[in-house]
C-alpha cells in the first residue's frame, strides 16, 4: 500500500489495539494502514489481523530495539501497556518511557498514550479515605499510566493523551458480570454507590482512536476521554435484567468489601471504584459521550453492546 500512512499499533492483538487495527483496515477508502506490533506473529489473532491486509510485525514493549524497527517509518503509534499481565506500576512506567524513547528516535508524527488519571493529584497519599498502595499509588494502574504522561512530553513526542472508560467487556472476560445469589436471583455488585460509571464497548476505543488519527493533529498535545455512556450501577442492572431476561438486582458493594474481596489487583480496583465514585463530576466531565461520538459514529452505548454481547455474559 504505497501511499497510505502507516499507523504502529501496540496491543494489536488485544483489546484497544484490536478495534485500532481493525478499524483501520475495515475503512479500505481511508488514507491509513495498519501495523500490527505483537510478540508472535504466527499467532491466530495475528494472522487474522494480516488475513484483513494489516502488515504483522514482531515486538516486544520490553525490547525498545524492537520498538523502534516497529516504529520506523510510521506515521503514527498508538500505545498501550498491559497492567494486569505484571500488575506492576514501575514495569509499566518502564514500557512507556520505552515507547516514547522508540517513538522519538524515529520521530512518529503523532502517538496516542493510551493513559489514565494520575488520582494522586485527587487523593494525595496523606489522605485517609482509601489505603495507600505498593508504598506510594492510591490506584496503582491508573497512577503510573498517569506519571507516564510526562516520559511522552518530555522526550518531546507529539501526543494524544487518550483516556480510556471501563470496559463492559470486562462483564465476559473479568469475572465482573451478574452472579447468582442465595435464592437464586442474579445481582449485579459493583462498588459505585448511586454514582455513574463511565463505560465503553473495547472495540469501540480503537474506533475513536482511529478517529483522532484521521483528524490530523487537531489533538496532540491535548488530553482527551471517551466513553460511550455513563450509567449507574442501578441503571446497567435493569439493563442486563431485559437484555438476560431475568429480574438483576444491584448491590452498591462498599469499597471496602471489594477490596478485601481477595484476587490480584482486588485493592487497586476497589480504590479505582471510589476515585471514580467520589470525583463523579471531574471523571464524568472528562468523558463526553458526545465527543466520542463525533470521534468514532458507530459508538455503542450500553444497551447496544448488551444486544450483541448478553450471550456471552457467563451468569452463574
Ligand atoms: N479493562 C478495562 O476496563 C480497562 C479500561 C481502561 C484501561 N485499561 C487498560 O488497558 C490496558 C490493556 O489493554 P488491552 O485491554 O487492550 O490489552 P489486552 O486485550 O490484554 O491485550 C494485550 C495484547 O498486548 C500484547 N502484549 C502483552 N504483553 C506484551 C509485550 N510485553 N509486548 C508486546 N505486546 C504485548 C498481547 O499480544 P501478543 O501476545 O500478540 O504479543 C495481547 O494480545 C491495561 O493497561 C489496562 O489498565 C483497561
């Protein structure tokens, strides 16, 4: 494809860099291609994103050697880490600062970071409302994607700084949807009071972000958010209760109970929850849903997402 801009994806086979990837390649009239970055192209997700004509290339975010042939010649990169493969906020740290050193010695017009809140500047660490964590996040996941904004400004790489919602996904793939309760009745716990929960279909993030790269460079150096609609937990279990056919209650889980709830990362999330409960305002604000839509057209919000996705809901 001789004359089309070459967009770098990390995370291409995954979530984010899935939906960029094949965003770009299902708009075969549009001014872009895909490179698809993964540590295995011989993998089935890898060569299902080359059967729709994105070139595959090797790389790993821990290898900046790798990152740089990756980069070479792009027009664009669009970055991501992957916080719960290490649940290490230094390594991630490390990997951006990675990208952004790749991104700048092979001077990428225009780089997404796909980041978060630094929710330190909301909570400082003195303040008691929530634990501090591994010694110096309240939120560790979003802390250190936050922190990493500055390896992207100050190695001087022209940026986007994407901020990303909740997967619903997460309802499939993270143990997060309904589950049955002693008499059988299916509740959904989520941990955020009567408050809204800014959400988003993860396919939908790589469309958006396949819409701030065609609007050229109206968005570097800026901070943007998306989401594709702000529900409350109230309102996503009514919700899955028509989509499933069955009544779902929802239970307000205090924080503290999800985070003693005792998986990895159990602490982080049930932090991440009260940051987003208790700055509603700031975080909703952040995430115009009507943005988003202006980004990306075919935007879902949550009904829509449950219409394609309720069978896949495990609800036991
Ligand atoms: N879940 C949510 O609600 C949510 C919301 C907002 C933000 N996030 C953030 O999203 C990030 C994860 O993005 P995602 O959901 O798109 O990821 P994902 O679906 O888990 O996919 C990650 C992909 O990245 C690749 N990968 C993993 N380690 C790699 C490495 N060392 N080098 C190169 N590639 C590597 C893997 O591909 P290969 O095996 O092919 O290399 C994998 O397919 C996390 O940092 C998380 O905090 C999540």
């Amino acid at each position: 494809m001789p004359n089309k801009k070459v967009i770098a994806v990390l995370g291409a086979t995954g979530a984010q860099g899935g939906g960029l990837v094949r965003a770009i390649m299902k708009d075969p009239s549009g001014e872009f291609t895909a490179r698809a970055v993964t540590r295995n192209p011989n993998s089935d997700k890898a060569k299902a994103l080359a059967a729709l004509g994105a070139e595959v290339v090797e790389g790993n975010v821990d290898d900046e050697a790798s990152l740089r042939r990756a980069f070479a010649g792009a027009h664009g990169a669009y970055c991501v880490t992957f916080f719960w493969d290490h649940f290490s906020p230094e390594k991630e740290r490390a990997e951006a600062a990675a990208m952004a050193s790749a991104a700048k010695a092979t001077s990428v017009p225009h780089v997404i970071w796909s980041t978060l809140e630094d929710t330190r500047k909301w909570v400082p660490l003195s303040d008691s409302r929530m634990p501090t964590l591994n010694g110096r996040y309240k939120v560790p996941h979003f802390d250190s994607k936050g922190e990493a904004n500055a390896e992207f400004t100050k190695a001087g790489v022209p940026t986007t700084f994407l901020h990303t919602s909740f997967y619903w996904d997460n309802l499939i793939h993270f143990g997060m949807g309904p589950r049955k309760g002693p008499d059988g009745k299916l509740v959904f716990a989520l941990p955020m009071g009567q408050k809204k929960l800014p959400g988003i279909a993860a396919e939908d993030i790589g469309r958006c972000a396949y819409g701030v790269f065609k609007r050229g460079s109206e968005f570097i150096g800026k901070s943007i958010g998306i989401a594709g609609e702000h529900p409350t937990g109230e309102q996503m279990a009514a919700a899955l209760g028509r989509a499933l056919g069955q009544p779902v209650g929802y239970y307000a889980m205090p924080f503290d109970q999800y985070r003693k709830l005792g998986f990895p990362g159990a602490e982080d999330l049930g932090n991440m929850f009260q940051f987003k409960h208790d700055f509603e305002s700031d975080f909703c604000g952040a995430r115009s849903v009507e943005f988003s839509r202006s980004l990306n057209p075919a935007l879902q919000n949550f009904n829509q997402w449950l219409d394609v996705n309720k069978d896949r809901i495990p609800v036991n």
